[in-house]
C-alpha cells in the first residue's frame, strides 16, 4: 500500500517536472519563430501521434500538465510578441 501511494507522488511530481522542462524548451525553441505558444501544441500532438505514448501513465501525466502549461501560456504567447514587436522604420513618403 505503502508502494504504491509512493509510486503515486512520485509519478505525479516527476511528471510535473519533465512537463516543466519540456515545455519550457518548446517555449525557447519556438519563441525563435515568433510563436512560443505553439511549442507546447506541437509536442503534445506529436507525443499523442505515437501509439505507445497512449498506455504510459507517466506519459499521460506530462501530456496532461503539459495541457495544463499550454492552455496557460496561449496568453503570454500574444503578448510576448507584442513585446518583441520588430519596429521597422517608415520608408519615405509613407506615412
């Protein structure tokens, strides 16, 4: 009993740990193509695509933290571009 509630904890913190880490490394890799907020996405939809992924529960509980930091992180996407804006100068005699 005593096991299995330890095996529990630790699925569940470890989980949290690799979803971190993983979506904090989409997050770096996509924000070089102006959009951070797609990187969890993509991760979790090529996670899913592979069928093995579906029957680990360790797997299962980074994809669902990932969903978590994802959905989180669709906000802060949009408002780090902003923030990140190229401001380009006017050509002449365009106003």
């Amino acid at each position: 009993m005593l096991a299995l509630l330890l095996n529990g904890v630790i699925e569940v913190i470890g989980g949290l740990i690799v979803a971190a880490l993983a979506t904090f490394g989409v997050w770096n890799l996509f924000k070089l193509m102006r959009r951070p907020e797609l990187g969890p996405w993509l991760l979790i939809a090529l996670l899913l695509a592979i069928p093995e992924t579906r029957r680990d529960h360790f797997v299962q509980t980074v994809l669902l933290f990932m969903a978590f930091a994802a959905v989180a992180l669709i906000g802060e996407g949009s408002d780090w571009r902003a923030r990140h804006q190229i401001h380009h100068p006017a050509p002449p005699g365009h106003w």
